[in-house]
C-alpha cells in the first residue's frame, strides 16, 4: 500500500510559490508532490516580485489529468497566471514533456520545515523541532487565513512556535483579556479557564488528532500549569464548557473524610475523565482563584457578573444533579452555599450574639459576598440586632437625654428595623422567619423607650422656650446655636432636608464621608465624648411649624413666604446676607444642575439655605418603596449642592425640621384609629387620650389652640395610608438631626471638633472581625498607656442615658499591661526600619497609631486615628501624609502591614502580619497555642 501524500495548503502553495519566484518569470507550471487539502481555495491572488498573479490549483491523481489540466490552463488563463498541479505520479510517469514545462523541471518536495521557515520569516528552526513531524505540519496547515504567522526575524523556538499553534487552534486570541505584551497571547489557567467557556472553544480541541492533542496537553502543563490538562481532558470529553462549574464541585473532596457517596457523585459528573484526587484539588484551586479574579470584575462590569452568574448557576444545577449541594454549604462559591450560610447567621444570631458573629464572619468570607451587598446587609443587621438586644436595657430619664441617644444610637435601631421589615432580598422564606422574629423582638424593646419618653416630652413642653429649653437644642434654636458661630469665617449653606430622620441621616452621613467630608461638632465638656447634635422639634411634629420656626430662629409657624421672610430677618439681625431656596427656584436651566441665581447666591458671602422635600414626598406617595436605604444621590440636588459648597469652600449644615415614622404591616387603607378632631395623619384635637397616645400643652405647641393629642405608637394614624408619617410624639419624629460637614482637607473652625466615623456610630453596629487577641505583659508600672477612642452606647447631658454594654476592648486591663504598640517600638525590627525614615514619628506616637488600631478591630477613618494620636500630645492636621510615613516604617519589606483602604477613607492595619515581621517568636508561639488549642478541642 503506497504511503499517504503529504497534505499541501494555501500556504504551503505560498511559500513554494515565494521560493521559486525567479523561475515563474519564464514557466508557469508549478508541479507539487502531494495532495491539495479539501476545503482549501482552488483560485487565489498572490503578489511575486511586486507583481499581482493569479493562481489555480488543481489536483490530479493520473497522468492524463495533469495533462488536461495543462491544456485547460493554457487555453483559458492569461499569461501572467500560475498553475498549480498537486499529484501523486512521480516525474518518470509525467515524462520530460510535461516535466519541461514545469519549474525546475521537476516535481517539488514539500518540505515542511522549509515552508514553516518561510512563513514564519525565520533565519532557522529550533533543532528539536526537526523532530517532531506533527509539529511542522500543524504549523503548516494552521497558519492564519488573513495575517499569517508572527515575523520572527531569528531562529523560530519550539516555545514560540507552540506557543503560536496553540493560539490559533484553541482560538484564545478571540477570548478576551489574553492578548499579552508585544501582541502575544497570555497562556495561563485564567486564560484556558475563560476559553473554555467561549462557544467553540472547547470544541476546537477536542477535534485536533490525537498526537496534537496528547503534545499540546503536554506542553501546557509546563506553561500553563498542573490544572490544564484535566481542563483539557474535560474538553475532549466533551466537558469542556463545564469545566469551571465541575472545578467548583472538586472542592466537595478536600475534606479527607469523605464521603463515598460523594466521591462516586463526582465520578458521574467528571465521567471517564475524573483525575486523581491531587490533580482535582489542583484544578479545583486554579479554578476558585480565577472565579475570585472574575468575581472582583463583576463588581463594576455587568457582563463580567453575568459571566459569573452562569458559572456559578450551572454549578448549582451540577450539584443538586448528582446530590451534592448539602455537602457543598461550607464553599465559598456557589450560590446555594451562600443562600445557607445566611440562612445560619440569621438563624444563630436569634441563638446567641457569639454564634451570629461566627457565622456572619464565614458569611463574609464568601466569594458572593461583594456581589450580593443586600443580603449581606440584613445578615449583618440581624447580628448588630442580637447585640443591641443583648445589651443592657435602656432606659429614658429626660427629654434632652433621650434626644441625644436617639440621634447616636435608638435611631440606628430604627434603621436596622427597617432592614429586619423587608425581609430577605431573595424572598427566602426560612431567612425571612428568622429575620421577622429579630424585628418583632427588637420592636417591642424599641417601643417601650417611646412609651417612656412619651411623658417626659409632655411634662417638657409645658413649660420649654427658646429661652429656657431645659438642657435641649430646639429646633428654632438651631441657627443661633450651630449655624451661626459657623459663620465667622465662612458663609455656611444650610440644607434643609424636610422629614429626615435619625435614621435617615446615620446614612447619609456616612456617604458623606466616603464622599471626602468630615462631621465637626461643638467641643464637648471636659470628660464628654464628642457626639451628633439633635434638637427637639416643635409640636406637633409637622413642617407648617417646625420648618418654619427652624428658618425663622424662633417659634412661629407659616408656609415658604413666612420661611423665607423669618430667614432673611433672621441673618438681617445679625448682619448678614441670606437668600432661602426652595423647589422650583433650586434647579437650573438645560446643562446646568443648579439655577444662575442659586450658583451666585453660593458665590457670595451670603448665608445660604436651600430646602429639599425629596424625603417628605416619598413618604407622602410611597415612591421609596420598600427600600431600606436612603443615599444622596436618592435626594434630588443634594450632591450637586454638596460639590458646589465644596468649591466655594463654605461649611454644610444638613438638618430636619422633624423626623418620621414609617409604615409597617398596616393591611388597612383607611386609618387605624377612629378619633374625633383629627387634624393629620398624627395629631388631633380632643380632651382624652387614648392607648398610645399622649396629651400635650405649652407654648412649644403651635396647633390646636396650644393643646393636641398625639401618638407615641408608630401604628396609629388618622388618616389614609402613606409609606410613613410624622406628627406624633415618638422619638423618630420629634428628633431633628443635625450635621455639620467640612470638605475633608478643610481646618476645623476654632471650638469644634471631628467626628470620626467610630465616634457617631454606636459600638453594637461596627462589625469587627478581630481574631487578634492582645496578650499583656509585665511591664514597669511608670509605662504610660496610650489611650484610644471609644464611644459610650449614648450621649448625656451629666451621665449616658442607658448603662454602657460591657465591651472586651474597654473592660480594665491589668494595670501592667504592655500593648501591641509599645512591643512594636521597641522591637529590634523596628529600631531597624527607622534608621531608614528621615524625621520618623515619635515612638509614642506610632505605639498610639497601633494601639488605636489594634482596638478598632484593625480599621479606622483617619478623622479618628487623628483624634487618637492627638490624646498624644501631638497634632496631625495632614494625617494622610502622616499615615504615608508610619506606613514606610512598619511596610517592612512592602509587606503592606498599614494601608489605605475604601477609596481612602479608612486605615487598615494587618496586625497577624504586623506580629509576624516585628514579633515573630510571639506569633510562633500564638500560632502554636491555636493549633495545641484546636488539637485538644478535636480530642474533647
């Protein structure tokens, strides 16, 4: 039997062609031994020596029809065109007349190796591709149709011209991201990871010969990785687009212990192709790095999250196939995993505070955690929930005092319940069980201060004045008392935000901040924590009277005209400009956000206010829906107003005329409460008070003949239902928060102080994940202690309003305890590091970064690491040029020990590695006594 014919292409046609240029000047016969591949184009142009030729192919088997082919040519093609005759009959059968007519005279010999030369533009091969006959002639029959192989200009290796053939067979040029430096492409597990899952690309594989397949698989395991030959077995079985999904599932077998069942599951699913346990667990790591990689895409591309969500989905859809999805509730990855880990951190958080965090901290430990902030949020809500509840229970001992605690810590429970109130995102049921218990449990606790406060707010108002507030901020003092000491050096802009609540304004202050602005507040007496400023409103809590005694400095009640007449006088007494903006006048023209007269009353030295109803109207038509948060992009002209008081320099004042209530399970749309004299949804007239509601007179009341009846229970109304409502006597609504904002570079105005972040924030929301234990040392008893800033559970006039929870970062510490700072400092490590950092920070000072940290939880706004460092003695005003230089001695070796993070808005200390580079015999020793601990758990 005769031996097969090489196969001739296109380009190997090209590259003959090209090397028998002068020849075809006088014949234009080209006889070629071998056989023209099926598919190839018959016809095609081909430029020789500058000139265009047009080029037939034709193959033969039998003297006869090389014969006729000739003759067919001559008749019909033009001169300058070139036959190509591919056979079989050797030159004694074709005979010297046909042979005669032809290049060379003879028939010519394919010689891979040569036209690979060509094609490539090399000076010469790599020796040990002589070898490899498979190679040569893929790289012939492989060669790209439109741009043809890479220039290489030298001698073309073995890796590069492997590396050209794989590119083009699998088609990895079109997968996106791989194109690497110089236009090659990018051959690692990320790329044949993301190729697998291109419509064809598996396929493109699976149908090479089995020679190619065997050596390609082999050669990318030496580039690319351990993990690539099982995706390409998974390919050639047909796998290949699951293989990322199937890679998931691999991790069901890192645990020893196994199940049998389970390794059989697995054995279904990977078929035939199913590896050894240890390339599984290869391939299982490669694909979980690259899904984490796509997963931080997806956070800000929405085809990126898309891709991943198909992954992710087929996975699911593979375990619960072959039975595996109870197995699989501790990975990191699949959707069902996750759904899991809620369902148990809500479940243990209703068990016990402990059990809720541990479970939460594995819950943020999900890859989905980033992809999925909602449902974090109400695992995160229903743990800081179980918190507050385990506390100890507050109490309300005077209307100033509870004012105060509502703004720095019930009003964060009220948005936690808001959370709690919608329920799982996904509908889950058995989450949304658990969540509903929390809400009704908390709801109950946060009533009773209502019930509380709501005697002590009427017994307050018969008697209080601007003049005489008893220890309270009232809302119509508001102006004289913040706004107006602002105005010393700059203009402020007051932003009116009709209906904000405590709750509300928790929220937005915080974007605030990761927005670049800082809260300032009035400095606090000797001994008193700096705390967010709350007034009382006037009663009822409604806009007609207490927006318009906020703009007017005094009680008074009235509409826009009375609001912006009281505004004006206002300023006026005391010398000053001042324009009031509201709805129609606060939006500018087409192109620009603001009005020409707005922009030129910020420009001036006026005082401006500005009043924004967005919050109102949305709880007066429900256009908020069932949302849980409120954003300043969710306020109309709030960030633009922001970025224009920024540019003009002027401090922000962000304020409520009153706050509100929301409503919650209500099945009625009329009201739930029958009553005569009902003036508003919450407020009437009348001589009795009923269940949950409260009586109140005094000069504060500006409705009703100075006498109304409100409720304290968020569940009355008189009228129709709305999304929320205010009037009433509760906390929320009677509470006006109050925020002063200064762009974050800005100097603090003499007598005011920041407040950072740790500081307005109640020490049962903060989530720390601190598995860092601080182990005290004998140290001499003259060693000063580096104080951090902690926050009690309420602000007070004389002493907090509830009892502060017992927490382990404040209970008293051997008086002889070392810190984590100090052994820092004094390591040889450190001594080391500074001898490299010119003016470095005092010792103290970088011990008190630390410990303040350490203390956080590992995080902190820098606001608030200034104020620790301040309790030094030193002051820090450029605390991100401070950080930059603590960073450079404790980065040791760019290890990044201290960094920015969130946008830089927050410091992060990595304490683990800070132990590990300055304390290392002391982590040793720590990480010895874990795993000594963990062995006798495992034996008890």
């Amino acid at each position: 039997m005769a031996p097969a014919l090489p196969r001739v292409g296109r380009r190997t046609v090209e590259a003959l062609l090209a090397a028998n240029a002068e020849d075809l000047g006088e014949r234009s016969l080209v006889l070629v031994h071998g056989q023209y591949a099926p598919g190839a184009p018959p016809q095609f142009t081909i430029t020789l020596d500058g000139e265009a030729r047009r080029v037939h192919v034709r193959d033969e088997a039998s003297v006869l029809g090389v014969v006729d082919a000739l003759h067919e040519h001559r008749s019909a093609a033009a001169s300058s065109d070139v036959l190509v005759v591919t056979t079989g009959v050797d030159d004694e059968q074709l005979g010297w007349d046909v042979r005669g007519r032809g290049v060379r005279r003879k028939t010519l010999t394919v010689e891979n190796a040569e036209v690979v030369l060509q094609r490539f533009g090399a000076t010469g091969l790599d020796p040990r591709m002589y070898r490899e006959r498979w190679l040569l002639e893929a790289l012939v029959e492989a060669e790209p149709a439109e741009a043809g192989w890479p220039r290489v200009g030298g001698v073309l290796t073995r890796d590069a011209a492997l590396r050209a053939l794989t590119a083009e067979r699998l088609g990895l040029r079109a997968v996106h991201g791989s194109p690497g430096q110089d236009g090659q492409v990018t051959l690692d597990a990320d790329t044949l990871l993301a190729w697998s899952r291109t419509p064809a690309g598996p396929r493109r594989f699976a149908e090479l010969g089995a020679t190619e397949r065997a050596e390609l698989k082999k050669w990318l395991a030496e580039v690319a990785g351990p993990a690539v030959p099982v995706l390409l077995s998974l390919a050639e079985a047909g796998l290949g687009h699951d293989a990322l999904p199937l890679g998931l599932l691999g991790a069901a077998l890192r645990d020893p212990a196994t199940q049998p069942d389970t390794v059989l599951a697995l054995g279904g699913l990977f078929g035939q192709v199913m590896p050894r346990r240890s390339e599984l667990a290869v391939f299982t790591d490669a694909v979980e790095g690259t899904l984490t990689r796509w997963i931080a895409d997806a956070r800000t591309s929405h085809d990126a999250r898309l891709r991943v969500v198909a992954v992710l989905e087929r996975a699911d859809e593979l375990a619960e196939k072959a039975g595996l999805t109870l197995g699989l509730t501790a990975s990191r990855f699949l959707p069902s995993s996750f759904t899991a880990q809620l369902r148990r951190t809500v479940a243990e958080a209703r068990r016990s505070t402990a059990a809720g965090e541990a479970a939460l901290a594995d819950l943020l430990g999900h890859a989905l955690a980033g992809l999925r902030p909602d449902h974090v949020q109400a695992a995160e809500t229903a743990v800081r929930v179980a918190r507050w509840l385990s506390g100890p229970e507050p109490a309300v001992t005077g209307v100033a005092v509870a004012v105060r605690a509502h703004v720095c810590d019930w009003g964060w429970v009220d948005r936690a319940l808001t959370v709690l109130w919608a329920g799982d995102p996904d509908g889950d049921l058995e989450t949304g069980r658990d969540l509903r218990a929390l809400y009704e449990q908390a709801r109950e606790r946060r009533q009773l201060l209502d019930q509380e406060f709501a005697p002590r707010l009427a017994a307050w108002a018969a008697h209080a004045t601007a003049q005489h507030p008893d220890g309270c901020l009232v809302v119509e003092n508001v102006l004289d008392t913040v706004v107006r000491p602002l105005a010393g050096q700059a203009a402020p802009l007051l932003l009116v935000l009709d209906g904000m609540s405590s709750a509300v304004a928790a929220q937005l202050g915080e974007e605030a901040e990761r927005d670049g602005w800082r809260e300032i507040v009035p400095r606090p007496e000797p001994g008193q924590s700096p705390a967010r400023l709350a007034a009382v409103s006037m009663l009822p809590s409604v806009t007609r009277v207490s927006r318009a005694s906020l703009l007017a400095g005094e009680a008074t009640d009235g509409g826009q005209s009375a609001e912006t007449s009281g505004f004006t006088a206002f300023w006026k007494r005391r010398r000053k400009a001042a324009a009031l903006f509201h709805k129609a006048a606060i939006g500018g023209e087409a192109g620009h956000a603001l009005s020409h007269e707005l922009m030129t009353a910020l420009a001036s030295d006026a005082v401006v206010g500005v009043v924004l109803n967005t919050i109102d109207e949305a709880l007066d038509n429900g256009r908020h829906g069932r949302g849980t948060t409120w954003s300043l992009a969710d306020v109309t002209h709030l960030r633009e107003l922001l970025a224009a008081a920024r540019s003009y320099g002027r401090p922000v004042v962000l304020v409520a005329d009153h706050g509100h209530v929301l409503e919650r399970g209500s099945r009625s749309d009329g009201p739930t409460m029958a009553a005569d004299g009902a003036e508003s949804a919450r407020w009437r007239t009348g001589d009795a008070a009923g269940d949950g509601e409260i009586a109140v007179h005094g000069p504060r009341v500006r409705e009703g003949g100075g006498a109304v009846i409100l409720p304290w229970r968020e569940d009355i109304r008189y009228t129709g239902r709305r999304a929320g409502y205010h009037g009433g006597a509760s906390l929320a609504e009677v509470t006006v928060p109050v925020l002063v904002l200064l762009p974050a570079g800005e100097e603090t105005p003499k007598d005011w102080v920041p407040l950072p972040r740790e500081l307005s924030t109640p020490d049962w929301w903060r989530t720390h994940v601190n598995r860092d234990a601080r182990q005290p040392t004998v140290v001499p008893a003259d060693q000063p202690v580096v104080p951090s800033p902690t926050r009690p559970t309420a602000p007070s006039e004389s002493a907090p309003a509830t009892e502060a929870r017992p927490s382990a970062r404040t209970e008293a510490a051997p008086p002889v305890a070392q810190s984590l700072g100090t052994l820092v400092v004094s390591s040889e490590v450190y001594a080391a590091q500074k001898e490299y950092v010119r003016k470095a920070p005092e010792a103290k000072v970088v011990a008190a970064v630390i410990d303040a940290l350490v203390s956080a939880g590992g995080t902190m706004s820098p606001a608030a690491l200034a104020t620790a460092i301040s309790a030094t003695g030193r002051v820090r005003r450029n605390i991100e040029g401070f950080v930059t230089t603590v960073q450079r001695l404790l980065n040791v070796e760019g290890y990044p020990v201290l960094g920015f993070i969130d946008g830089g808005h927050a410091v992060k200390l990595d304490v683990p590695l800070l132990r590990g580079q300055f304390l290392p015999e002391q982590s040793a020793q720590q990480t010895d006594e874990a795993e000594d601990g963990h062995r006798e758990e495992e034996k008890a």
